[in-house]
C-alpha cells in the first residue's frame, strides 16, 4: 500500500482543530497508541507493533525518504494481530528492539486523507497527513494532500523528514 505523506510540528491544536472542522474533515477517535520499534537489518525502512487502545495490535512495516520532508510516498503494510505480547517476544528474538515511541493520537479523515493530531512522548505535539493512494492515482494523492497543506496553512519549511522513533533517538 502507499499513501503521500507529511509530519510538521503542531503549535496551536485549537486553531487546527478549527480549520480542520472548516474544510469538512471529521474527528474519527482518540486514542494511546505505543509503537515498539524493531531494529531492522541495514536501515531498509521501519518495523514496528503498535498497539492502540480500543483497536487490535497491528504489525506495521513501512518504507519512505528521509532525504527530503515531502510530502513524500511512503510504502507500507499492515497485519492485524490478536496476541501483541507474543509478536513483541517472536520478533525480538530476531530483531533487537530499537526503542518505544508512546502517543496520543486523533484521527480525523478528510476524502482520502488520514490526518493524524498526536501527542508525543519526549517530543511534543505533531500533525501528519497520509493521503491514501491505494483508491486514487498518485497525482490526485498529490493534489489532496496540497488542498489540506493550504487549507491548515502549513508551512513546508517545517516539514519533518524522520519518524518519531529517529527523533526520540536524537534527543
């Protein structure tokens, strides 16, 4: 699967939460979610288990650009797990656990847009856009994912090239 994606610091929540509910983006849930990293040979992308409250564990690979902020293609796959504790222990016997990242996560959706407000953990308070390519062609991925970027007024310049997991492990 593929998605188009930015992460850029959050400042002011109300003032996008505000925005958001004027473009026609609708609050889905909110949720804790701990992502256990996996350390994965030769830095080929990221493995992680998330695990959310309220929604089943999820192993999640995925691969994407950190020369560049985007917004960017990222490549990924998820797998619904039921038992999080025996994934955590079969692929730490392989893969050395690289870190933990803990959250507060809102999902709001607008079109094909997954739009995540989150609250990091020993990081602060971050927006991401992942506009969906799967249903669409990656020029109209392109396309949305401006409309949200102009419509938040966003500002390119602060766009986060690395995942939370890189930035924990630069503080």
């Amino acid at each position: 699967m593929q998605n188009i994606e930015i992460k850029t610091p959050l400042r002011d929540f109300a003032k996008i939460e505000a925005r958001l509910v004027a473009l026609g983006a609708r609050k889905i849930w909110t949720a804790r979610q701990t992502d256990t990293f996996f350390d994965v040979p030769a830095r080929s992308g990221w493995l992680k288990l998330r695990e959310s409250e309220g929604r089943p564990p999820e192993v999640i690979s995925y691969e994407r650009s950190t020369g560049h902020a985007g917004p960017r293609p990222s490549h990924y796959d998820v797998l619904v797990v039921k038992d999080p504790e025996a994934w955590k222990s079969l692929l730490s016997r392989v893969l050395p656990i690289l870190g933990i990242v803990r959250k507060e996560r809102t999902l709001w959706i607008y079109e094909h847009t997954r739009i995540h407000i989150d609250r990091v953990e020993g990081l602060g308070d971050f927006l991401e856009l992942e506009t969906v390519v799967d249903d669409i062609p990656q020029e109209e991925a392109h396309t949305e994912t401006k409309r949200i970027v102009d419509a938040l007024d966003l500002d390119p310049a602060e766009f986060v090239a690395l995942p939370y997991m890189e930035l924990l492990r630069r503080t």
